[in-house]
C-alpha cells in the first residue's frame, strides 16, 4: 500500500473537489477514482457522501467499492467516512426505507426529529460536549466549531467504538466515531476551518 496519498473514492456521491481542496490546503496529496482497483491500493481512504442514505449505498455496491472497503478495513487499511460516508460505516439506514449498510460499525442511522421534535436539518456550526480520545482529534479542542449538515444521525449498537457527541436543541447525537482503523465524523471537515483542517493531517499521519 501506498502511505503518502490519500485515496479518495468518487462513486458519484458527493462534492470531491471540496474535500480535495482541503487535503490540497496541508499539502497532502490525493487520487480520485471511481475505479476500486486503482484506489485498493492507499493505505488511507475517504469516503465521503451528501444526499440518501440508499442513493448512496446503491452507488457504492454498484461501483464495486463495498467489498473494497470491507477487505481494506481487515487487512488494517484506515478508512475515514465524512458525513453519509460515516453513516454508510453503520449497519443499516432508515432513510425512506430499512437499507443494509457496510455494517463495519454494528449501528442504525435514523432521523434526528424521530421521537424528538426538533427542527431539521441540522445545519450549521456546533461543538462537541465530550473527548473520547479518537485519535484524529489530537491537538483539536472539542469546543471548537465544526460545520454540520445533516438530517439523519447514526446510533451505535456495539461497545468499543469511541464516540464524541454534540447537543442540539437539548438532545445530544454522535458526531465522531473511532473503531480501530476505522473513523467517521459527521461534519465536513474541509469547510470547518484550521480544526477541521487538523483532523485531515491527523488523518494522513495515521
């Protein structure tokens, strides 16, 4: 595997260029590719995703990306999901309907107004009410600001995942997951200023 280069995986979800300009802004350099053999080869992987949960989830199974992330993920590779990309991680979404997902993450992703009554999307800056020690987060305070946009969020089923969670309209949900070699975060990263630029060097310094 290459160490230096980030693979970032295009499976027609989501704005690429806005996450490369991110990695391009500290200097670390990426591949794009919507082919998994080109990209199986990066000891680092993102997958990214805005829209549906089952959009998304057909796309990556239909590019051929889903084994790939599952054989990365067990020979040790790192793999970091931004948004719908960490929601993919969990093992189903109820998005429009019940959808199975890469099920690396024993987890359900479900409306955040569910049971809730609270205003959705949510869109905008917000922080996080606690540390969990995920190593990406090193050097960051968790009071700093991150960009959120989001309807859905993601619930864990199993111990050992480290999660970060942030408060909105007085009902906490995870923001920030580690489990081994596998991370994810809720926010976009790439439009959340000099901490979200330090999650990305931490990242590609894994």
């Amino acid at each position: 595997m290459e160490n230096k280069t980030i693979g970032i995986i295009d499976y027609n979800i989501g704005n690429i260029t806005s996450i490369k300009n991110g990695f391009d802004l500290i200097k670390v350099d990426t591949f794009i590719s919507n082919n998994p053999s080109e990209i199986e080869k990066f000891n680092k992987i993102v997958l990214i995703g805005v829209g549906s949960f089952p959009a998304a989830m057909k796309n990556l199974n239909d590019f051929g990306f889903s084994n790939l992330l599952l054989n990365h993920v067990e020979k040790g590779g790192f793999v970091l999901g931004i948004c719908i990309g960490m929601q993919l991680l969990m093992s189903e979404g109820n998005e429009f309907k019940n959808t199975p997902g890469l099920n690396l993450i024993k987890g359900t992703v479900d409306g955040m107004n569910i049971n809730n009554n609270i205003k959705v999307p949510h869109v905008g800056w917000n922080n996080f009410n606690n540390y969990d020690d995920i190593k990406i987060f090193d050097k960051i305070n968790i009071k700093s600001n991150f960009y959120f946009v989001h309807s859905f969020s993601v619930n864990i089923k199993e111990e050992n995942v480290k999660k970060m969670e942030f408060n909105y309209s007085e009902k906490n949900f995870i923001g920030a997951i580690q489990k081994k070699n596998i991370f994810g975060v809720q926010f976009h990263p790439e439009k959340s200023q000099e901490p979200g630029l330090q999650l990305l060097k931490n990242f590609s310094n894994l």
